[in-house]
C-alpha cells in the first residue's frame, strides 16, 4: 500500500562524508530541505508520515533512456513459442519481431508491458523512454496499449512514449508513404513526446539521410524530443550516419526552434566505436555538438549480442563531457534473449563490458541509469549523482539498516558491483 512521505529520517546520501546521516523534508512532491541527521533533534512531521531510513543509502531513482514496451517478453509468452531463435542475428531478429507483430493483440500488449513497467518499478525506475511500433501491421496498437499503461501507472513512474519506426520510412513498395503517415498520425497525439526512427534499415545511403532528414523536420514541428536508432553496424567502410544527423540538426536550427527541454538521443551507435571511430573523430563530433542537447545510449546487452560491441560509454562521458546513458534496450525477444529489467543489474554487468570497477567508475555507471538516464529523456539536468533541495522526490533506498559500527551502510560503489535485491522506491514522495 502507497504511503505519502514528508520526512527521510536519517539517510546516508551519495556524495556526502560516509558518516554523515541526513534528513530529507518533502514537499508537494520535490526535495523541500536536506538538515544533517540529529537525533537529538525531533522535526515537525506527522508520525506516519516518516520513512525511517535508519542509515541506509538513498539516491536518486533509476531511469530506462530506452525500452521497447510492446516487443518485450516474447520469447517467455506461449502466444510466441514457436518463433524460435535459431541464428541469432540481426536480419532473424527483424523477421521473428516482423511474424510476432501480426499477432500482436491489445490484451497481449497490456500483458507484457504491464509486467516490464511491474518489475522495473520494483526495481527503483521511476522513469521510462517507452518505444512503441507504428507501422501498417500494427497501425496504432501500441501506441494505444501504452498510453493505457501510461494513465495505469501514472502515479508510480513517468512513462513517456516514443512513436516509432522500426522499418524504412523512404524505402520499399510506396516509398513509405503509408507508414510516414501513420507515424505523423501518431505525432498528432498529446501522449506521445517523442519520435524515433531507424535510418540504417533503408535500402541506400540517399535514403538513410532522407529518413534522418524527415524525422529531424516531423521532431521540430510536432514539438518532440528526437531518438535516432543509429549506425548500428560494424562496417568500417560505411560512413557514419551520425555526421549527417549532426549536420541536419545544424541546418534545420534545432538549438533555436526545438521546444524547450526537447532532447536528442542516439543510441546504439556501434560503428563509433574503435578503432572503426578514433579519438581525433569523437573529439571533432564532441566538438560538433556541444551547443546540442545530444546524449549517446548506449545498449550493451542487445549490442554485444547482435554485433559484438558496444558503444563505449564511459568514454563518452569521462574523455568528451558528452551526456551517455545506458538501457536495457529489449527484454525477451530476439533482439535481446537475455537479461532482465533491472537498469542496476545492467550497471553491474556494465563493470566487466567497460572495464570499469573504479569507485568513480561505478558512480558513472549508476549515474547513467538514474541522473544521466533521466537527462537524456529531458527529464531534468545530467550531471553529478546527487540528491538535491528542488528536484522529484523520486528516490530508491538500498540494504537494510545495518547497526555494527564497523560495517557502514551500503555505498554506491557497491550497490553497482553488487547488487542489493532489497529496494523501496519513492515516486514524488509517495513510497510505493
């Protein structure tokens, strides 16, 4: 049962001195005070209305930059059982995902993604970039099943729908045309905030860039935060799409006419990694975007199954002081077999994928699945991993309270490499 809370008592905070403990007043659902934890000291706040955290970790809450809603768990459904992996490459993956789609009905659609948004909830995410398909198999099916998961769990997580085109949009019979019109349709519709597409599935080069083009204009004049599925290959002969997209943004004055707040995002990326993509070219790209609300995605679970690598995330963000996030990407289908929903367990596995086992590292990592997640989806500013007066009171406490003085509580550092399976999660103040 959901309980409103005013007061943290007594949380050990990311960022601050290991023995310092902390109160946490809130307010109308945001951070109203942060007071140094004195016992001695009884603040005003209704009895049941304080969550006594007992000098266990509280941290900003984790974020999905990028989940595909009406995709996932099809590989553990009984409606799907005999579309069946057998190679385990791209090209099976948009077959098996292209048979699954004409069966996919509104009840099995609710079904699944209310488990995802279930278990991710439970988890700590309190924030989704929920992709959805639009095509002439499905029309608007998925995007009417989410914006029913998204009014479902409004009071437990923002989820925030992305309109998208996971075939070519300039290619094929009609060119398009039928399926740039359902996309556009989609656009039209308040509840969807973001528009996606995937530029590497048109048949040329022109036309890539046509689709780059087109969803770059369809982003400014619906008012949309932009997603581009990009470079996903590993052909060191093929240009990255990425400059054109760059070059796009540029042409179409993105910085001046984009609506506030509205982000831009790349994910996979596979073909910027090295030594396809040097360092002299990310540090011209990083220098190409910096006045761009760009963010990098990175998917290593789907990527390293699909094509061996992944985007180096760490890199981006440490070497270039570029925005990098990283996400589940799918769950249970042919795409990515493997894994589960937890943006954490991912944070951990990411340790061994990045080399990455610094205790700076893994604040990072943790960064990028909660603070850097949520400023990639343009749900608030990236940057340090930190509880702050002003921001949502949408937090995750880690571990129970632990009372021997020689074993603190629980750091980030080790939540990443480790874990902890018992979590409470608070969204704007409200303990779920």
């Amino acid at each position: 049962m959901s309980k409103n809370v005013r007061l943290i008592n007594a949380a050990r905070l990311p960022g601050t001195n290991k023995d310092e403990l902390w109160d946490i007043k809130i307010s109308h659902g945001r951070i109203s005070h942060l007071h140094r934890h004195d016992p001695n000291v009884t603040r005003s706040t209704q009895a049941d209305k304080v969550l006594h955290a007992g000098g266990r970790l509280v941290a900003p809450s984790l974020c999905h930059a990028h989940v595909h809603l009406d995709k996932c768990f099809l590989l553990q459904d009984a409606k799907y059982d005999d579309l069946s992996i057998e190679k385990g490459d791209f090209a099976e993956a948009m077959t098996l995902t292209g048979e699954a789609k004409k069966r996919f009905e509104e009840d099995d659609l609710l079904r699944r993604g209310r488990k995802l948004i279930h278990e991710s909830i439970e988890c700590g995410v309190t924030a989704m970039r929920a992709f959805v398909e639009v095509d002439e198999v499905v029309k608007n099916k998925c995007i009417d099943a989410a914006i029913k998961l998204k009014h479902e769990f409004s009071t437990m997580c923002e989820i925030q729908i992305c309109a998208f085109a996971q075939l070519a949009l300039f290619s094929g019979e009609d060119g398009g045309v039928e399926r740039r019109k359902l996309l556009e349709q989609a656009l039209a519709n308040p509840e969807v905030e973001v528009v996606g597409t995937t530029p590497y599935v048109e048949e040329d080069a022109a036309k890539e860039h046509e689709n780059i083009r087109w969803t770059i204009a369809k982003a400014l004049s619906a008012g949309k935060h932009l997603d581009f599925h990009l470079d996903y290959n590993i052909d060191p002969s093929k240009k990255p799409s990425v400059w054109v997209a760059v070059q796009e943004l540029k042409a179409q004055n993105w910085h001046e006419v984009a609506q506030r707040h509205r982000t831009i995002c790349f994910g996979h990326c596979t073909r910027l990694t090295a030594p396809m993509f040097g360092e002299d070219e990310w540090q011209r790209l990083a220098q190409s975007i910096k006045h761009l609300p760009c963010s990098f995605v990175g998917l290593p679970i789907s990527d390293l199954f699909i094509m061996g690598r992944t985007l180096h995330i760490p890199s981006v963000v440490q070497k270039h002081d570029l925005n990098g996030a990283i996400s589940i990407n799918n769950v249970g289908n042919a795409f990515t077999p493997q894994g589960n929903v937890d943006p954490l367990l991912l944070a951990s596995m990411s340790v061994s994928i990045y080399q990455a086992g610094a205790r700076r590292d893994t604040e990072m990592l943790y960064e990028c699945i909660s603070t850097r997640a949520k400023g990639a989806i343009g749900l608030g500013a990236t940057g340090a991993l930190r509880v702050r007066v002003g921001d949502p009171a949408d937090l995750v406490i880690f571990d129970e309270p632990i009372h021997d003085p020689e074993s603190p509580s629980i750091t980030i550092f080790q939540a990443v490499l480790t874990p902890p399976s018992d979590r409470q999660v608070l969204f704007k103040g409200v303990l779920l």
